[in-house]
C-alpha cells in the first residue's frame, strides 16, 4: 500500500497567509481549516495542479498536527480519489499538497467570517 512520506507538510507563502487570515476571521486554527479545505477539494471534479517543485514556502506543520488521529482517514480518501483520476499512487505525497494547496483556496472563497463555517 502506498504511503504518505511527508512528516512535515509545507505551505505556499500564498496558502499560508489565506490561512491567517481566515483564522484572524473565524478563530479556527490552520490544521481544522486545512482539513476542510482538503475534503472540498477531493469533492471538486478536476485534478489539481501540482505545485512547482520551487515554490516559495511560507510555514509548515507537523502532519500528525494537520490530520490528527484521522491521518489514515484522509490518506485513504487521496487514494480513492488518485485511483479514481487514473494517477499512480507514486504521487501521492505531491497530490496531497496540491489538494491542501487548492483545498485552502477553495476554502478562503467561502468564509469571510465565523458565520460562514455552517454553510459548508
């Protein structure tokens, strides 16, 4: 079975102050938005980019802080939706940042504030 290598997962600069600024908004921490975040992004229907191999790195968070107890939850998940994109499951680690990465954006469109959360 395929395994997420990464233990410390990096954001884009972009990616990271999106998530400052909806934490500044809502109160919620980055792991809990990014976890939504990568659940709407396994809902979208496209495949999304990957980032570049030098993107411009803002923080980064221990994964066992961004996915918690319900790591092999979201793993198993990627690995549906990487089967279901025919996408060898060699990519795993570069899929799941794409889809955090895309996740937070998708994420950010919608809240604007605490009152936003319960219309996911």
């Amino acid at each position: 079975m395929p395994e997420l290598t990464l233990q410390r997962i990096p954001f884009t600069v972009d990616a990271d102050s999106r998530l400052r600024v909806m934490k500044s908004r809502t109160g919620i921490t980055p792991n809990i938005l990014c976890r939504v975040g990568f659940c709407l992004s396994l809902e979208e229907h496209s495949v999304p980019s990957l980032l570049p191999g030098n993107f411009q790195q803002g923080r980064e968070i221990n994964r066992y802080t961004l996915l918690g107890k319900d790591d092999q939850i979201y793993i198993a998940l990627l690995i549906i939706r990487l089967k279901n994109d025919n996408i060898s499951l060699s990519e795993i680690n570069d899929m799941f940042l794409a889809h955090i990465d895309r996740g937070i954006v998708l994420l950010a469109a919608r809240i604007k504030s605490i009152g936003d959360v319960g219309l996911l």
